[in-house]
C-alpha cells in the first residue's frame, strides 16, 4: 500500500492553548503576516516584505508533522480537506528566482508600472478589477526557500485562507513593512480586521485537537464543554474523542 504525501486534513498550529480555545470559540481570525518577496530576481523588489491577512494550514500527513510542530507550536487543530475546499482554502504556489512563475510575475509587475504611468482610473472597474486580481494572485505565492536557505517552505505544503475584503472598507488589504513592524499599529489593524471577517467550522468539521501535555487535555475538555450553545452532547462527546497530544505523535506516528 502506497504511502500519501498529503493529509486527508487541513492542521493550523499554535503556541498556546489560551490560542487554541479562542479558535474553538471565536473561530479563525486572519492575521497579519510578513511575506517576502525573494523568489523575485529583480533587487528593487525582492527585498521588499508585505503583511498579508491570512489564516494558514499544512497539508501534512500526522507521520510526517513534528518538525513542523516543532517549529509553528505544539497546538492545533485539524479540520477536514471537504471543509477547507468549501471555505476557499488555497495552496501557496511556491518560486524560485530562475523558475518561470518568478519570470511571469515580474513581467506582470513590469507591464503593471508602464499601465499605472499612462494614468490609473481609480474610477474605472476594470482597472480596480486588475489591481485587486493581482494583489490576490501575490498573496498566495511564496519563496521555496527562506533567506538562509536552511527553511524550505516548499516542505510546508501550506494552504491559505484570505479574505475578500471589500476594498471601499477601512481595512487594509496588506500592511508594508514598517507598518507592520509597529506593534501597536498592527495589533489595532488585527483587531480591525478580526471583527469583520472570520472562517467559520463546526465541531463535526474537526478531525484532530491537538494539545502539547497530558495535562493540558482537561483544560481542554472543561472548554468544550463550556461551548455548548450551538453544539449537542453528541457532538461535544465525539470531539473530545479527537483530542490527542503532541507527545502522542512524536512517539506513535
């Protein structure tokens, strides 16, 4: 029997279980995250980073995952691949500097700048509708390796889930750098954005909850049980089926 390279489920980790239960509760908030550029050839803008609004998941069987618990946090949830197909998810399209999709999207960058210096019509849907599927098509694109080349992403197998964002609103599509570097001012763009847009589940979405100690099961347990408003003791009793900890799947997977 042929072993998968991808999981039936979607994992979105954490460091915290305070994290994890405000996920259950709230559910997913985008974020702001930096992104580089780098995969770009050109030195004008592969130094560049923006902060794009995502939630993120791996698409990582459980036998395959502890390095990348080790490395993004020893909580976390897993959700069924049917629910994030539903919700939109989408996988990155990861780049290298000499592989054609950097090519293609400098060429586009560099068309882009010779339209907007003929006169860009804020007025003109057309020309919003550009600039809005281009920044969509960038926010899901990412370097194959990381600056010291000791990161591949590629092994990330990461899925994003970005919102559509209604561009005559107040939040932001994307933060530059030194914005986002103000730790004020990005929590208060985060809050901004958090209250607005959310990705949604139930508890029959969930395959997996992931808790770091055994200790930290009850804790957990006491949560879900608290969440009761919108979910039957059926399903509160299957989900608590599906806690499982990080000792577990560093030891038996």
């Amino acid at each position: 029997m042929s072993e998968n390279l991808s999981s039936n489920t979607f994992f979105h980790f954490t460091y915290s279980i305070e994290n994890l239960k405000g996920i259950l509760e709230y559910s997913f908030k985008p974020r702001y995250c930096l992104e580089q550029l780098e995969y770009l050839s050109n030195s004008q803008i592969n130094n560049l980073q923006m902060a794009y609004p995502m939630v993120c998941f791996c698409d990582i069987p459980l036998s395959k995952i502890k390095k990348h618990i080790e490395k993004y946090g020893g909580y976390g949830i897993g959700l069924k691949k049917e629910w994030g197909f539903k919700k939109g998810l989408t996988p990155v399209i990861y780049s290298d500097k000499r592989a054609r999709t950097s090519k293609n999207i400098e060429s586009i960058i560099n068309w882009s700048k010779k339209y907007l210096k003929k006169g860009y019509d804020e007025g003109n849907d057309r020309d919003n509708e550009l600039k809005k599927i281009f920044n969509d098509f960038i926010m899901f694109t990412k370097p194959y390796y990381g600056k010291s080349k000791k990161t591949r992403f590629y092994d990330e197998r990461e899925w994003r889930w970005i919102p559509d964002i209604d561009p005559d609103s107040d939040v932001l599509i994307h933060l530059e750098e030194e914005c986002y570097l103000k730790d004020e001012y990005r929590c208060e763009q985060n809050k901004k954005i958090g209250e607005i847009y959310k990705l949604d589940f139930i508890f029959d979405d969930i395959s997996f909850l992931i808790v770091e100690k055994e200790e930290d099961v009850y804790d957990l347990i006491k949560t879900i049980e608290s969440l009761n408003v919108n979910n039957t003791d059926r399903q509160i009793k299957r989900l608590l089926t599906k806690i499982i900890t990080k000792d577990q799947i560093l030891k038996d997977f």
